[in-house]
C-alpha cells in the first residue's frame, strides 16, 4: 500500500492499510491511522497526525504540526500550513450522553465532513470548522478562525473569518473587500502577475473566464 517510490521517516507511525502514493514524503513523528489514503508527490510535514480514512489528493503540502480528524477530504494541490487544526463536531464531549464513561472516538451523527477543494491554501494556525467547503483556490489567512463554507477564489482572514477578496489560480489578489462586502455581479477581475481573468457572476461566485 506505500509505493516503493515513496519516504516515510522510521519515526513516523503508520497503521495498517494506509495508502501512500509515489514520490510523497512523510517526515518524523508523524501518525497516519488505518485505512487513510494519500496521494502521489504529497509532503507530509513533522508531527502531523492524519486519522483514519481520511482522503489526501495529489501534490498536497501538509506543514508540520497538522491535525487532521476523520471525514476531513483534502482535494488536490492543497496547501495546508504548520499548525492547522480542523474539526468535526460543533458540540463535543468527553463523556457519553449518560455519563457512563468517556465519549465514542467514532463516527456518529454529530461528526460532520469537511472538504478542501483543489488549490487551496490554509495560513499557519488557523483553526477550521467542520461541516464547510473550502473552495477551488481559495486562501484562508495565518491564524484565521473558520465558520463558514468559503467560495471559490475566496480570501478569508480574521476571528471569525470574513472574506475579505478573491484571489487567482496563481496566489495574486484580484481584487480586496470590506467585511460583509460583494463586488457587484458581472464585475471583471484581472490578474496582473499571471493575465488570467475573471468574472464575478450573479449567483456570487468568481469565474475564470476561458
């Protein structure tokens, strides 16, 4: 299951049936559990922890110090910087509902999925909610909070993030915004670093124009 083209660090922990493509790196200290899957020409940093079933793309950076739980799916050419927590319960306990012991690791009806969609970045120490969509290309800032779903080629910073612009493919900053603030459908944006161009339709979301 770990193609012979792939480094896995003699310190890191990986259980059984997990998948590791080619040419990734996992680093030292890391634990991947049962069943998880990653992808080809993948870096997974020091120390992260990757839970079981969890689904990691191709080209996929992984920082130290990640945390990533189950029914968090990570798309291709994601980013993820050191120190990025994601979650997958609103309303956690440690304790059974009726106080017999501690709390099922497992899923239940309250662990809700989370997905990181193709290209995206995360800054480093940002903490994501769960049950969201983190859209194509979108950037989330270093130390953000997030609580809400963020579209395509969103820029979302702050405590809770808000967004804040749209950026391109290549990273750039199209175009920045107020908090709470949409730039008017059919609005055109050009990247000066790459010449892509875009479009901000009328269903809110931004477009790159073929």
């Amino acid at each position: 299951m770990i193609d012979p083209t792939a480094t896995v660090h003699p310190t890191a922990l990986v259980e059984r049936d997990v998948t590791i493509g080619a040419r990734s790196s996992v680093w030292d200290n890391v634990h991947i559990r049962r069943n998880a899957s990653i992808g080809h020409d993948c870096i997974v940093g020091e120390k992260t922890y990757i839970a079981y079933e969890v689904r990691i793309g191709n080209f996929v950076k992984i920082n130290a110090a990640v945390y990533i739980p189950v029914l968090v799916t990570i798309d291709d050419f994601v980013m993820i910087s050191a120190h990025t927590v994601f979650t997958n319960d609103k309303l956690p306990r440690a304790f059974a509902p009726d106080l017999s012991g501690l709390a099922s690791s497992a899923v239940m009806e309250e662990t809700l999925p989370t997905r990181v969609r193709k290209g995206a970045t995360i800054g480093a120490n940002a903490t994501i909610g769960c049950g969201l969509e983190l859209g194509e290309f979108s950037t989330v800032g270093m130390g953000s909070v997030v609580t809400k779903t963020i579209p395509n080629h969103g820029l979302v910073f702050g405590n809770p993030a808000q967004l804040r612009g749209f950026v391109c493919v290549c990273g750039h900053v199209l175009v920045e915004l107020k908090a709470g603030q949409a730039p008017p459908a059919g609005t055109d944006f050009h990247c000066e670093r790459c010449q892509r161009d875009y479009l901000f339709d009328r269903d809110g979301h931004c477009q790159q124009r073929a």
